[in-house]
C-alpha cells in the first residue's frame, strides 16, 4: 500500500491543545449557568453578542414584524427548502412503524415510536445566518410529533436575523429565543427562570456549542456530537481540478477549523487542485475564513488504488463525502463511515446543507463509525411492552423464567415466575420446581 501525504494539516496534539481549552471554558460557563441562571445568561450574551433585549424570546408580533421585512422571493425559497425537508423527514417517519406481534400463543410484543416531549434546537448565526439549519431541525421535530419545540439563535450583526427567525416559526418552533452560544444551550437545558428545561438538544454549532453538548449529554439526550464542518472529496481523474477545489473552499469556509480532504489516486488531478485552490482563494470573498481552514486543516492524500481510498475514506469517516470517480455505485455499497454521501459531479454538498431534503446536520470528528446523522428517529424514543392473555402461556413461558433465573441466582426473580406458574398453571411450585 502506497499513501503519500502531499499535504498535511495541524497535528493531533495542537488539536488536542484546543480542546482542552474549550473544555474548560465550556465546563465553567455551565457551572455558572447552573448557579445563577437568567442573571448569568444575561451576562454571557452581552459579553459574547452584545445582545441584551428586555427579554430572548421573540414575542408573535415581533416574529411577524421579522417576516414582514422578506421578500416574497425570499420566503419562496424558504418554504421550497422546507417542503423538500419536511417531504423526506414524512417518508423516514412513515416507515417507522408501531408492531404487536403474537410470538407465542397468548404472549404479545411491540413497540411504540413515542416523540420526545421537548426538544431544544440550535441554530448557529454568528458568523453566517443558518437558515437551513432550521429546517433540519426545528422542522424535523415537528414531523415526529415532538410536543414542544423551542429554538435559539444568536444574533446577527446586533439584530435578530429575519430569514433564520421565519424559517424557525415556518418550520414549527412554539418559542423562539435570539440567544446564542454556551448561554443558549446552557439555558435550554439546565433551565432558568424564564426558560424551562428541554429533555433534548439538536443542532450544530461551533466549538464552545458543541462542546456544551456534549458536557450536557445524559442530563439531556443530544442528536450527535457534531464538531466543526468536515469534508473529504474522492475524487479520479474523471474530473478537474476546478471542481475539487470548488468543493473543497464550499466547505472550508464554514470556519477557521474546518477540515477538508482531498482523496485521490491521480498525482496530475492532486497537483492541479492544490493550485487551483490557491488561484480561488484570490478571488473567494471567504477566502479569510477558508484560507486558513485550508492551511491548518487542508488535506491531500494521493493513493495507488480505489480500495486503498476506499481504506483511508473509512478510516477517516467524513461529515461529507463528495464522491466523483468511474465507480460510483462501488463507493455507496462499500463505504462503511462518513456522515452523508454525495455522489457524482452533478451532486454537491450545499445542495445538501440548503435545499434538497436530506438532513445536514451530520456526524464528525469520526462519529461516523457509529451514528448516523440528524433524522426524524432521533426525535422518536422506542418503547416496548409486552402482554400475556392466557393462563397456559404465563405457566409456559414462567417455567423456563424461573430456571433462567436461577441460572444467574436471583431467587427472587425466580419467584415472578413461580407464583404465576401457581397461580395459572395449576402447579404447586416452590423455588426451583419450576425446573421438574
């Protein structure tokens, strides 16, 4: 196997370094949420957005007042990106099914898809205003049936940004705050007085967001411990350089840490992008932003073969995957680890993050491996629950209850079993005589 590195980005331990700064900070700003609530709330969001409102939470009128200064255009667009979410979140929740199944004679099973009862959903707007990220999420709740939506966004340049705010109220937020960062997620989930407590938290964010999340997670539930935008394009020598470089700078300029991969087994196409990255990058309006993802995070790996890509892409296991090569189809059935798959030269990754239905908010930091991303069953819990109608299968079923249970020597669950053997079976049986 032969792998060359022709770039490389930061290495482990400087990345590590960040993390632990980030843990802290995040970890003592919750304390602090904890302690004071709305007092120390306040004090974040002005300190980090210079935001301080007579209260987060935008009341219906100024909600109306926010959408009233759209275009009709512009909400178009926002209620055509909605339809496309809201159409594939229907087709995921409609093949989760509710059962009940008679397994044995008199014994019945199922399983009930329940919503959480209060969902908590970020939407990031710092830097750039995530007006799809509404949809992935506020919306996507609000297919599973999720009872109380509530959704936060920070503000944008001074001011709640109207196109994020329609898109949370189009979408089916019941409360809407203009609040951001740790402070957001803090208060959605530890409670205030004026906010109360969500069982969940959804939606990306930056690093001190992310974080929280997952300081948070078990006194919450979360979807995914979703870091900073990854992406990674395979790419032959069916395509160009200026694609690759085009898909690559899409996504590193979503912030200063976002790591971008290019995989190849092509030494002229890895060569070509690296240049045509730097010609973009003169004339990219984000290049500040992208440029230095690009420095710190950028990566090429040149390779001999298709399944020596196919190897590393695995290994890596990407937020997003941009596949272009003659085998397509080999990389969906092969690929075990990435958070989405966009396949072929027509398919994008913004078409993704904006517009075309599926949901955006993915695994990274190589949660791959063992999630999926944000769906509509992540807002559905599944509970079981069982029955047993007749006397003839209480006694059955509990004769081998009760040996079971002595198996592992928990006398007293054995006595479940053998007081319904008694009682529907006919048998006088004391501990342990449910095995005769």
């Amino acid at each position: 196997m032969t792998i060359t590195y022709l770039k490389r980005g930061r290495s482990d331990t400087a990345r590590a370094e960040d993390d632990r700064q980030t843990r802290e900070a995040v970890e003592a700003a919750l304390a602090d949420i904890a302690a004071r609530g709305d007092v120390a709330v306040r004090e974040m969001a002005a300190k980090f957005d210079g935001y301080t409102p007579d209260s987060f939470r935008l009341s219906p009128d100024q909600i109306d007042a926010l959408i009233a200064t759209l275009s009709d255009s512009e909400i178009a667009d926002i209620r055509f990106a909605q339809d496309q979410v809201r159409n594939f979140a229907r087709i995921q929740r409609e093949s989760m099914r509710d059962v009940e199944v008679e397994t044995l004679p008199g014994v019945i099973l199922g399983h009930k898809h329940i919503p959480v009862q209060a969902v908590g959903c970020y939407v990031p707007g710092g830097k750039f205003p995530m007006v799809a990220s509404a949809h992935m999420s506020v919306l996507t709740a609000a297919v599973a049936g999720v009872p109380r939506i509530i959704a936060a966004t920070p503000p944008f340049q001074g001011k709640p940004n109207a196109a994020v705010i329609a898109a949370m109220h189009f979408a089916g937020a019941h409360e809407i705050y203009v609040l951001g960062g740790i402070q957001a997620i803090g208060a959605m989930a530890i409670g205030t007085e004026t906010i109360a407590p969500v069982d969940m938290l959804v939606g990306p964010g930056n690093a001190f967001v992310a974080e929280a999340k997952r300081q948070l997670f078990g006194r919450v539930g979360i979807d995914l411990f979703a870091g900073p935008t990854e992406t990674m394009v395979i790419a032959d020598d069916t395509v160009d350089a200026e694609l690759c470089a085009t898909d690559l700078l899409g996504q590193a300029e979503h912030g200063y840490n976002s790591p971008a991969v290019l995989l190849t087994n092509s030494r002229a196409l890895a060569e070509g992008t690296m240049a045509e990255i730097e010609r973009l990058l003169q004339i990219l309006p984000t290049a500040a932003t992208a440029g230095r993802s690009w420095a710190d995070y950028g990566e090429v790996i040149l390779c001999d073969t298709h399944e020596e890509m196919l190897d590393v892409a695995n290994e890596i296991a990407s937020e997003h995957v941009q596949v272009m090569t003659d085998r397509d189809d080999w990389y969906l059935e092969n690929m075990r680890a990435y958070g989405a798959l966009f396949l072929g030269p027509r398919t994008h990754v913004a078409n993704g993050d904006k517009v075309i239905g599926t949901n955006h908010t993915l695994p990274t930091r190589r949660a791959g491996r063992y999630t999926g991303g944000l769906w509509v069953g992540k807002f559905l819990k599944t509970h079981t629950y069982q029955r047993v109608t007749t006397d003839e299968a209480a006694a059955h079923v509990g004769r081998y209850c009760s040996r079971l249970c002595l198996l592992e020597g928990f006398v007293g669950h054995a006595e479940q079993a053998n007081i319904r053997v008694r009682r529907y079976g006919g048998d006088n049986v004391a501990y342990g005589e449910a095995a005769q």
